[in-house]
C-alpha cells in the first residue's frame, strides 16, 4: 500500500525536486552574508543550496564573527 505522504520522508532529489539556491549578499561577506549561508547549509541542506558574498568582499573573516561561529558545529567552511 502507498501512502500519500510517502513523498515528505525522500529527498528532494529523490523525487526530481531540484533545490532552492539563495544567495546572501552583504557589504564586505565578512559576517552576516557567510553566517546566512553557514547556518542554512547546516539545517537545510537538503532544501537548500546556498551562497555567500559581498560586493566589496573583505580579505578575511573578523575574529569576533570566526570566534561566535566557531562555537557552532560545522557551519563556517574556511
């Protein structure tokens, strides 16, 4: 027997949904920008494909942002 809701436990690409791409744009993507991205890679990766910059990008990430995200598990890729 098929149950009408057996679709919401596959994956997207399991049933030819393609995922939702966001792009997070900020001043310098030293800080909100990636930490948009890093969270929602986290909790929805399979739903979403997100993106980070900025349109005058910073050469590196502020310490007080990398010390906050470093506190959270896997969302900031260097």
């Amino acid at each position: 027997m098929t149950s009408r809701n057996s679709s919401l436990n596959e994956k997207p690409e399991q049933i030819g949904v393609q995922k939702l791409k966001i792009l997070f744009l900020c001043t310098g993507n030293t800080c909100r920008s990636q930490m948009a991205e890093g969270l929602t890679r986290h909790l929805k990766p399979d739903l979403i494909e997100p993106y980070s910059a900025g349109v005058n990008p910073y050469r590196r990430v502020r310490d007080e942002i990398r010390a906050f995200v470093e506190k959270l598990p896997n969302v900031l890729n260097d």
